[in-house]
C-alpha cells in the first residue's frame, strides 16, 4: 500500500534534516509523498520540490500556524500552500518577528534565572531557520541545565515553566481567511494534543468547521486505532476531510520517525488523493 506523511519540520524551522535529506529519507523510506509544514515559514518548499523531482517523492507546499481558540494555543496545517504569495509571506515575516521578540524575552527570563545563555547562542543553534523554543532547549542541554527537550520544556519553557512567554498570534478566523485566501487547504493538526474533554475537543471542531477549516489529522504518531476512529466520525459529522502525519522533527523527537511515528502510524495515499480532488475541485468554483 502506497503511503504519505502530510505533517513533517525541516532545519527551515524545528527539525533536523534539511528540506533535501528529509525528502531522500521519504524515498529511502518508501514514502509515495510528503507535505512540508514548517512552522511560519516556507523557506524549505523549494529545495524540497527539487528533491522530490530527482527521487520521485511526490511534495507537498505546505507550513503550520499557530492560532489561539478560547484562551488554547492551536495548530492549523495548510497544504498546498502557495509559496509565490507575496502578501502571504508578508503576513510570515511578521509572525517571525513577533516569534523573535517572545525568545528574546524568553532568554531574559532564564537568564534572570541565573542561566548563563545568551541570544546569540540561541540563533547559531537555529543555523539560518526560524528559531523556536526547541532550539533554545537544545541550548540549555548543551549547558548541561536539561538532560532533554522534554525536561528544557518542563522545568524551564513550557507553558508552566518560569521562563514561559505566551506568543502572540494571529486569531483563529483571520488565520483561516488567510490560508483560504491563499488556496491552501486547512486542517487541524494533532488533536488530541489539547488535552480537551470529548465534548470541549467536538465543539472545537464545529467551531472551526463553521469558520472555514478543510479537515482534521485523524492519523498521527500518538493515535492508536480508536483514537483514529473517533476523529474520523468527528470529521464525518462535521463535514472534514482526512488528513495525517508522523510530525516529524529528526532527532529533536527521536522516538518519532518519518512516515511510521512510533511505529504503527500509516497514512494511506488515498487520504491525499481525496486532498489533492478537493483542491482541483475548489479552484474551479
């Protein structure tokens, strides 16, 4: 069976492998396709076409945002994102802006702590990509103050550690209108990531439906076959389509691999042929 990963992170932001080698690990991997869902940028899209072109992995534009509904941070993926946009790239270049003054602050923040980090230590370790708090997480594991991500995020970074700085983002309506309006289709990603009651995360998904959201991520590392059952009558009853992947980040989450997650994930290429015919159909209207 011909398999995707339509939720994967290059250098271009949180991820290990290059735009390049993540698409020859596809082909290595035996993946038909790949989106490419960076977060606020689309720096990676072309040297990822031009892999695929040479390896016969099929890639798809994409990039992930995040938005803000009832007081929760959330993620929305766009797929089949036009990387020509001028006006959308504009919008990207202010978010980064806004990214880069919270890691600013959030470097402050452990320095008032009596850590001995410095801003330009954080943007070497981004190496040119947009810097997020993993990379400052890496930082702080080179200085021996976390044994891991994991540990960096909670005892210092995380949404309850002392260093903690809430991002600014763009609202959930004007996030949608924006990738509607540069022909990328919108999908929730990772949904039980929120941590949301049955009820709060079903009500989440009216709401976003009603404003314009294309489907939900019923595939996923974390979900097992119920979990994935559950999201698709979820999507059924709101009229969403499928979508998944590893959300892969190389060795930054190393139990996650591509295509895989931890080791039972399979996204059938059908998903994306359902994406693909929804995508030629809605440029006609």
């Amino acid at each position: 069976m011909k398999t995707v990963d339509l939720h994967t992170h290059t250098t271009c932001s949180d991820g290990t492998y290059s735009p390049g080698e993540l698409v020859a690990y596809a082909a290595k991997k035996g993946l038909s396709a790949i989106a490419i869902t960076d977060h606020d940028t689309l720096d990676g899209i072309d040297e990822a076409v031009l892999e695929g072109k040479k390896t016969g992995v099929e890639v798809i534009p994409g990039i992930e945002v995040s938005t803000e509904y009832d007081g929760s941070d959330i993620h929305i993926v766009g797929l089949f994102v036009n990387n020509r946009d001028r006006h959308f790239l504009n919008i990207l270049s202010d978010l980064r802006h806004k990214r880069e003054n919270r890691n600013i602050l959030i470097v402050q923040k452990l320095r008032e702590l009596g850590i001995d980090i410095h801003y330009e230590e954080v943007v070497k370790a981004a190496e040119g990509g947009v810097l997020t708090r993993a990379h400052i997480a890496n930082v702080l594991m080179a200085k021996g103050c976390a044994g891991s991500i994991t540990e960096a995020f909670d005892k210092y970074i995380g949404r309850h550690g002392p260093a903690y700085v809430k991002r600014e983002v763009l609202p959930l309506e004007a996030t949608l209108e924006i990738l509607k309006d540069n022909g990328a289709l919108t999908v929730l990603a990772h949904p039980f990531l929120y941590k949301l009651g049955k009820e709060e995360l079903e009500n989440m998904v009216s709401t976003l439906s009603k404003n314009g959201l294309t489907g939900i991520e019923a595939y996923y590392s974390t979900h097992d076959a119920s979990d994935t059952e559950y999201i698709k009558t979820i999507a059924q009853k709101n009229g969403l389509l499928l979508s998944g992947g590893s959300d892969f980040h190389g060795s930054n989450k190393p139990n996650i691999d591509l295509g895989t997650g931890k080791g039972a994930l399979s996204v059938p290429y059908d998903v994306l042929d359902v994406l693909e015919k929804f995508k030629e159909r809605r440029s006609y209207e």
